[in-house]
C-alpha cells in the first residue's frame, strides 16, 4: 500500500523502491493531470432543394457536410515521488480535422395505370467524399513549471512533430422501380453500382442487385371481414450487399521513415531500449551530423483488392390480430458472404512489409427474427402496450484461404472450417494438482505442480502442447431479446426497455486479475483463497512470482457463462394541462444503463463488455421538457 502524502505532508508518497509496475500514486497522477483538456467541435448541417418540371416527376439535390475539430493538451511536469521521477517536462498538441461531404440527386417518377398499377420509378447518384488530417507536435524543456508558462515557443528542448492525412471516395449510380397492384401484390427492384477508392482501378465497381416482394393477404376478397386477422402480409426477398470497410490505403505499398527509432521492453519495471530500426544512414561512413533517411516498407500492395459481398435470401411475415391489440412479425435470413477483407499476421520470416490487405475466408448465416407485441385494452384509465423482441443467429466459415488462416482460431488439426467465427479455441482443464504423484502420473506439463493448473492431453501423446488445444466455447449468444413496456395513467406516462443475452460464454479476462498472482502488479481478493497443502478445496492456483506454468494462456478455466439482461432505459413523463402558447407540455425524467443481472461467477464490472477496457458504460440520468408550439 502506497500513502497518499509523505509524513510531513508536503507532496505526495510513493514507493521507496523497484517493484510494481502499476505503482504510481493514483492521486499524484490525477493531480499532474490538472492542466490536460481536449475539445472537439462539430458541426453538421444538410440543405436540398426540389422540383416538379412536370407532372408526377421530381428532381432532388442535396449536398450535406459533417465537420469535426479536435484538439487535446497534455502538460507532462516533472516531479518526484518516491523511487520514480519525471526529470524532463513537455507539451504535447494533439490535432486532427475531419471533414465528410455527401453530394446526391435523383429523380423520380410516378405513374398510376387504370387505378390498380401505380409505379415509382427512381434514379439517382451519389458522391460521397472524407478526409482526415492529423498532427501531434511534442516539446520539452520549460523553464517555468506554471500553466501559462507551457507554450510551444517557450520549449528549448527535443522537438517531435508527426502528422499526415487520409480519405476516401465513393461514387455510387442506383436505379429503383416499385410497383404496386390494388395494394394486394408488391414489388420492388433495386440496382446499385458503387466505386470505392479503396480498391484498384480493375476492381474498383461492384454491381448489387436486389428485389423484393410481398402479398397484402389481408386485401384479398375472401379476408374481408375476417373476424381474427386484422393485418397479414407475406414477403421474400433476395439481393447483395458490398462491404468496403478496410483501410483507405489498404491497396496501396506503403513505406514510412523511421528516423532515429528504437524500440524498447519493460526491465524490471523500465522500459530499456534494445534494438535501433531507425532509417538514417551515412553515405560516408561518418555517423555525425544530420543524416539522411532511408525508407523502409511496411506495407505491400495488393492491386487485385476488391469488394466483399454478401448474398441474401429472406423470407418474413407481418401480421396483427383480433383488431390490432396482438401484432407481430417473423423473419428468416440466410446470408453467404464471401471474399471477406482481412490484413492477416505475416510470419516473421518473411521480412518486413510483406502484410496486405487480401480478400480472405467465406462464411454463411442463417438466423431469425420475431416480435411480439400487444396492445392492452384501457382499465380504467390505465394503458399500456408490451413488445418482445427475439432473435437467434449461427455462423459458419466455409472457405479458408492458406494466406488467411493465421487470422483465424484454429490449428492443422483444427480447423475453423465449420465452425463460428466466435468460437473459442484454447486448452481444457482438469482442476488442479493435488500432489506430486499426480504430477507424475500426468502428461508431461512444463511449469506443473502441486497447486498448478492441470491441462487436458487431448491427443493422448502424453505431453501438452500446442496439439492439445482444442473449441471451448462460443462467444455468439444462443438468443438475443429485448422487452418495451408502456404505460400511461392520467397524465402521467412510464416506460421501460432492457435487452440482454441468453447462452453466451465468453473470457472473464478478471479471473486473471483476480484468482492469479503477478509479479509486480497488484492482484485482486481471490488469491486469499488460492491453493495451499491445508487448502485444496479451491480453484484458484498457488501463490507463484513465476508463471511457469503459464497459466494465462487461453482455456475454459476462464469460461464463464456471460449471459445478461440490461435495463437500458426507464422514463417518466407528466404532460400539464397545455396553455394558450404551448399545444403540448410535458416534463420528464430518465436513466439510462441503470441495473443489470448476470451469473454471479461472471466477474466483469459491465456484462456487456467482455474485453479489458476498465471503463464500464456509464449510467445517465436526464431531466428535460418536450414542448410543442
């Protein structure tokens, strides 16, 4: 434990030697953080202008804009606390525009035949242009340690500026035609063509159909006055999608300076530098003064980069029943997708800037949708309407490419292939060590022990390896649901919604913070129970400085089931009696993210996040008025 001050209480503590590497004084570091803001100003806007050169024909132009500005300081002062110091102090800018354009125009036509065939005919394209530009500038060296004194002309140490810029294009040309007949039959066709700067010259388009269409059952003759169906609609659909989400210069060779750099590694609590990948380099041979930098590549190009696609077939119903007060609908989805993009990890041996972004592995999908819902009759003056959502989704990995496999889960022996993308690949486990014979009598294990964890040979070879790893688990929930409820009493109106997940399994990355001892780190309560000769009844393993038995690797003694429901929201309104300036006047309250339930063993301090990100989402409370003029 680390006290706040020194005993005389004139700075703060720290601790008096090498030890953890999270051994700042939190408070001290809050405390030299004072003077560090960010401020991020955003605007966005959108104007059009419509015409109707003639009957039944419309031309839309539109141009919209989102503008952000970001900029951050950080003053890093020197100080002293305990056995850690800053000696040198600096100021850092950083900053970066962002500026996004959207240019569309279309025009559309309707046409009615003999009253039963109307037409909607639509044309139109779009532009859309992004850019990003960015530069972080460091200084140091401040005579003065006060907040006005940190300017940039006020530094006489080491200056670094870095920065640079990247965007994007997409010109898309669409075509649409609707077509309705006496509001019983429905059909629509959709064609986009859409260019990405993202991708080469030869690759550049893609082409994406789609179409739909849907039956009114409920318009036919023989359903008129039906005394159960209100509404009933049958509907299928089929089409392609483009994705371009990868790196705007992911087609591109990409070769960077690297002046002077070299990369470092904690040492016993320090970072120690111990290799110079620097590009400078002397033409004669001198290594003074200014060099010359060189260029080293970090990025190879893949001309032939194009879009993924994903085809699907769909098929659903809408229907309500005894006159509206149940309502619902029903989907069913089938998708194949295929040339995922992907930067897959390179082997070393290969040499540097040998990674690319390539067109990878193929997967399907198959899954449903339903919602329920009801609206109640009045008691008395109490209303209310309930809607359940559920929804229920599997992956498979079809097709596996050998460049991409190191991206994926998985070994030689096996495979992903058949298999989600979010299932778990790792090493089972079998409790712990209870003694030395038992030890002995296992498959050889480096690290184990009494009080070690004790791994599954899953290839019977009688050793643990790499071979032994095998699926643990899956990450996809076995359903994903979401209830609404409204009520409204008098003048006052309540609702609810909250959504969770139901059979998911996932890491619970705070095991290994909280059951496993670190060197160097502070460890959570769970190693008060951790295993002793007097205590074996637990399974958390023996106190260790040295995880010889590397017991952080990846294995379902960190699978827990993560399944949760979340209330989202709750909001509570009163609408007052309307004045001669307001039509309508209501006053709310609403908290948002405010409770959840989980397993208990499921340790993370937000279900919702699985990774390591120690900010959990943050609970929000509201006060407002809506009113209408």
């Amino acid at each position: 434990t680390i006290p706040v001050y020194q005993k005389d209480g004139s700075t703060f503590a720290g601790e008096s030697g090498a030890g953890y590497s999270d051994r700042n004084n939190p408070l001290h570091m809050q405390y030299l953080s004072r003077w560090n803001n960010a401020t991020r100003l955003t605007t966005f806007g959108n104007v059009f202008v419509e015409i109707q050169p003639i009957k039944n024909l419309f031309f839309r132009s539109s141009i919209g804009a989102d503008n952000a500005n970001f900029l951050r300081k950080v003053i890093s002062p020197t100080f002293s606390e305990g056995a850690l110091s800053r000696t040198t102090n600096s100021l850092l800018y950083d900053q970066n525009h962002f500026l996004s354009m959207t240019f569309s125009n279309t025009l559309r036509y309707n046409w009615t035949l003999h009253t039963d065939h109307r037409f909607n005919f639509l044309v139109g394209t779009e532009y859309v242009k992004t850019d990003l530009d960015f530069q972080t500038t460091r200084k140091e060296g401040f005579a003065l340690q006060t907040r006005e004194y940190f300017t940039l002309n006020a530094a006489t140490g080491n200056t670094n500026v870095t920065g640079g810029s990247t965007g994007n294009r997409l010109f898309s040309q669409f075509g649409r035609v609707d077509y309705n007949f006496a509001d019983r039959y429905l059909l629509a066709v959709t064609v986009r063509r859409d260019g990405s700067s993202r991708f080469g010259a030869n690759n550049q388009y893609g082409i994406f159909p789609a179409a739909s269409i849907g039956w009114r059952i409920d318009k036919e003759a023989f359903m008129q006055n039906n005394p159960i169906f209100s509404e009933l609609k049958l509907r299928a659909g089929i089409g392609r999608v483009g994705n371009q989400q990868i790196g705007d210069l992911a087609r591109f060779g990409l070769f960077d300076t690297r002046y002077g750099t070299t990369l470092s590694q904690l040492v016993g609590g320090f970072w120690e530098q111990y290799m110079n990948i620097g590009t400078a380099y002397s033409l004669n041979g001198s290594n003074t003064g200014t060099l010359p930098s060189g260029f080293v590549q970090i990025q190879a190009a893949n001309p032939d980069l194009k879009w993924e696609t994903t085809d699907e077939i769909n098929t659903g119903i809408d229907f309500s029943i005894l006159q509206n007060k149940i309502f619902g609908s029903f989907d069913y989805f089938s998708r194949k997708t295929t040339g995922i993009l992907i930067t897959p990890p390179v082997a070393s041996a290969l040499g540097e800037g040998q990674s690319k972004a390539v067109n990878g592995a193929s997967k399907s999908n198959k899954g449903w949708e339903l919602v329920l819902g009801y609206r109640g009759d009045r008691v008395g003056q109490l209303r209310y309407n309930v809607q359940l959502n559920l929804a229920h989704f599997r992956d498979k990995i079809t097709e596996l490419p050998e460049n991409v496999r190191p991206a994926y889960p998985g070994n030689l022996v096996n495979t992903i292939i058949g298999r989600s993308q979010f299932d778990i690949f790792g090493y089972k486990t079998d409790g712990l060590f209870q003694s030395q014979d038992e030890v002995a009598k296992a498959a050889t294990q480096i690290g184990a022990g009494p009080g070690r964890i004790r791994y599954v040979d899953i290839n019977d070879d009688n050793v643990i390896n790499d071979l032994d790893r095998t699926w643990i688990g899956t990450t996809l929930p076995a359903l994903e649901y979401g209830l609404r409820v409204d009520l409204n009493y008098k003048n006052f109106d309540v609702s609810l919604f909250g959504s969770g997940v139901a059979g998911r399994e996932g890491f619970d990355v705070y095991t290994i913070f909280n059951n496993l001892m670190r060197s160097r780190e502070n460890v959570g309560p769970g190693v008060f129970n951790a295993w002793t000769p007097q205590n074996t009844d637990t399974r958390i393993p023996a106190l260790t400085l040295k995880d010889n038995n590397n017991e952080g690797r990846p294995s379902d003694y960190f699978i827990v089931n993560t399944s949760y429901f979340k209330m989202r929201n709750i909001q509570l309104g009163y609408n007052l009696t309307p004045k001669a300036v307001f039509s309508r006047l209501r006053i709310f309250a609403m908290g948002e993210n405010l409770f959840w339930f989980k397993n208990k063993s499921y340790q993370s301090p937000d279900p919702e996040r699985i990774d390591l990100d120690p900010v959990p989402i943050p609970k929000t409370f509201t006060l407002g008025v809506n009113a209408t003029f």
